[in-house]
C-alpha cells in the first residue's frame, strides 16, 4: 500500500505514470464517460484548514469514480476537541477506503498514516503541497510543447515553493526559486532537490534576486505570501516582500510566450498584479480545473498499488 504525503516518496516514472492517467481520465471525463474506477468506495476527506479547491475537486472526483466523499472539518470531529490523530485514524481507516488530510505540521500528517490501514493522501500541510504540484505539471503539460523547461518561483519559501523543489529535481527541469532573506525553503528540502537534480539532471538555482530569477523563464509561479496559519505574521511579512509583485514590468523579463500559474487563492496587488493575473487567467483557471484530473488519477493509482 502506498500514501501520498510528498514528492519526495515517488520516482520520475511513477509521476508521469500519474500524469498519463490524468490525461487518459481528463478525456475520459470530457467525454462524460465516468468510468467507476472507485465503485462503492468512500473518501474521508479531514480539514483542519480552510480550502475552496481541494473539498470541490477532491469530492467531485471521488463522486465521478463511482464512490462518495466524506467532508471532516475538524471543528465538527472529535479531532478538533482532542481526539487524538492516532486514534482518529484507526477509526476512520477502518470505515473507508481512502483519506486525504488537509493540516498544519507535516508530521501530524505522517503520524495519520503511520496508523491508517488504507492510503493517505496529503491535501496540504505546512511543508508541502505535492497534489497541487501534480495539477500545476499537467497544466505544464498541457500549455507548453517544449521540453525545455525554465520555472521561476517567485515569493514565499513555504509549502508550494519545496513541493515545487521536489517536482523540478525529481522529474528534472530548470527551477529557479527567488525569496526575500529569510524567507527561504526549508534547508532539508533545498538539500534533497540538490540531490535529486544529480540523478534527474535538474538545475535547480537559489536566490534572493525575482530579476535574475525571472530572466527568460518559460513559467512564472508564485503563491501568497501569508500562508493558512500566519495571519499573525502578516505585516511584517508584507514588508519583507517588497520588490516581489510580479506585474507587467517583472513579466516583461520573462520569455515572451511565458506561462504564469497560482495555485489560489490569489492577492491582487501583492504578489500578483491584477494585469498579469487576468492575462494569464486561462492558464490559472485551467491549473485549478485540473486538481480534479489529476487527484482522480491519483485515487486510483493508488487503489491498484493496495497489498
Ligand atoms: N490551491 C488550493 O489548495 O486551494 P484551496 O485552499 O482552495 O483548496
Ligand atoms: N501556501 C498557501 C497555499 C494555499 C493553497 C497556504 O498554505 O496557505
């Protein structure tokens, strides 16, 4: 049985395997043809964060793989009065099928699966965000014909920029990731891209520089710069970005034709200016389309690797 927490647990094949079938199910669904690939099965689906895209998509898609989704907030489980995360998940894992979890610390996320006896799916936690990365791929995918690859993370070093760390180094394309001084990815994730881009022949580039960053790249991404959790943090976040929209101006750096991407939600006039928000929209709007493609394929990947 398999879980999927982070990039970090799958090779370069099993994630274009996952892409494949996300392309193979997105077609599938575009021809109304919803194949009950999960019949009868049910998603426990725990939130003890907020979330507009992941709910819809993630109970969307179970629905249309013949199954049903459970929605757990954690203010209406037990969870949230105290129940412990193990024995939550010895309850829940024996009642359904799946269960994706959307929390705060990555390790109360490893200690739901370390008791679960079904997989786990990692809806978002402080460190990673590693499904929103498979449905920014896909939108990649589907956008760019060229191989040639140069991404540019601009803004937050938070749980986008290491999950995108992990995808540039493990499949192997250019990243190139600007945050302010302080603000920087996780050292342990840094350390692991570094180490996988030997293997993957990624170039993964490090700055405190958006200009240098940004400079001919074929993808522009970045994410909120006051993440679920640091609402307190949120003026004196907002000065250390100074010099990090990416508006007209910094997008002129970029390769002409450059995508942009936002996992969303998106704060206009802080880290994305509406211009270049709404230039882009069809690209945006199509990334936050396909988590519902690309989540569906990772359900049912994941229900044929099951012992
Ligand atoms: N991008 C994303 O995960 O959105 P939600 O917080 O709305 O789920
Ligand atoms: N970094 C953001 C992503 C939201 C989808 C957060 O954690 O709030």
């Amino acid at each position: 049985m398999r879980h999927f927490l982070t990039l970090k647990d799958y090779s370069k094949d099993e994630l274009l395997e996952i892409i494949d079938l996300a392309i193979k199910i997105k077609k599938q669904t575009y021809n109304r043809d919803f194949v009950p690939y999960l019949n009868k099965q049910t998603l426990g689906m725990i939130f003890e964060k907020s979330s507009t895209r992941t709910r819809v998509s993630f109970e969307t898609g179970i629905y249309q793989l013949g199954g049903v989704g459970l929605f757990l907030s954690s203010n209406d489980i037990q969870l949230g009065r105290g129940e412990p995360m193990s024995d939550t998940a010895r309850v829940i894992s024996r009642m359904v099928d799946m269960v994706m979890i959307r929390t705060f610390g990555h390790d109360k996320l490893e200690e739901f699966a370390s008791f679960s006896k079904v997989p786990v799916i990692n809806g978002l936690t402080d460190k990673y965000h590693p499904v929103q990365l498979m449905a920014d791929y896909l939108t990649i995918k589907e956008f760019k014909k060229d191989d040639n690859l140069v991404v540019a993370y601009i803004g937050d070093g938070n749980n986008m920029a290491n999950s995108w760390l992990l995808l540039a180094s493990i499949i192997g394309f250019e990243l190139r990731v600007a945050t302010p001084k302080g603000c920087e990815c996780d050292s342990d994730v840094i350390e692991e891209a570094y180490k996988n881009a030997k293997i993957s022949g990624a170039k993964i580039i490090i700055s405190n520089s958006p200009q240098d960053a940004i400079k001919d790249a074929s993808v522009v991404t970045t994410d909120t710069w006051v993440s679920m959790g640091q609402e307190a943090q949120k003026e004196q976040k907002l000065k250390e970005f100074d010099g990090y929209l990416i508006d007209n101006d910094m997008m002129s750096l970029a390769q002409d034709d450059a995508m942009f991407l936002h996992c969303l939600p998106a704060y206009r006039g802080y880290e994305v200016s509406e211009e270049v928000f709404e230039a882009h929209s069809d690209e945006i709007f199509s990334e936050a389309e396909n988590r519902l493609h690309a989540q569906k394929a990772i359900m049912v990947w994941l229900d044929n690797k099951r012992d």
